[in-house]
C-alpha cells in the first residue's frame, strides 16, 4: 500500500470535486467521466474513502458565515507543482493524434 494522500491521511475521507469543463475551448478536452476514471484509478488502493463528484465551472468560492467545514489549502510537493495539465494534453495529442 502507497503512502495515503494528505487529505485521506488528517481526515480518513476525501471529496474530489472537479471542475466540469469540457469542450469550453480547446484547452479542456476531457469529459468529467474520463477524469473522473484516470482519478478513480491512481486513488483506487483507497477505495471507499473518497468520492468524486462533477462542479459546475466554478470560479469564485464566497461564503458569509461557518459553513460547518473548514476551508484550508494543502501544501503539495514541489514536483506536484510543476505538473502542466496543458503539457501533458500536449504530449497525450501528439502521442494519440487526436482529443480522447
């Protein structure tokens, strides 16, 4: 078993939300069922600890009193960081020749 993603490793459970924006230009090819996929298979050791779950194209997060959750940014490793979803569609087109 790999090492429990942070979220999974403070709390036990994890929500993935994704942002839903497929075909709004040409940078967002993937349909949230293929994200959801290549998610559900690099998470799929922890099954049952997480779900995955569609967003509209969300923006902009407000909220004006305690929601009853705390909201709070992750620290990742630095490689994490540097990964660029338009490189990696880049290189997956090349390789493929054509949007998945």
């Amino acid at each position: 078993m790999g090492t429990r993603p942070e979220g999974l490793r403070r709390i036990g459970q994890v929500c993935v939300a994704i942002r839903d924006t497929a075909g709004t230009d040409k940078n967002n090819p993937f349909s949230f069922d293929y994200v959801r996929a290549r998610i559900e298979h690099a998470l799929r050791e922890f099954e049952g600890a997480y779900t995955v779950v569609p967003l509209p194209n969300v923006t902009h997060v407000f909220y004006g009193r305690d929601v009853g959750y705390t909201i709070e940014k992750i620290d990742i490793d630095a490689s994490l960081n540097t990964i660029s979803a338009t490189e990696i569609r880049g290189r997956l087109f090349r390789t493929v020749g054509q949007a998945l």
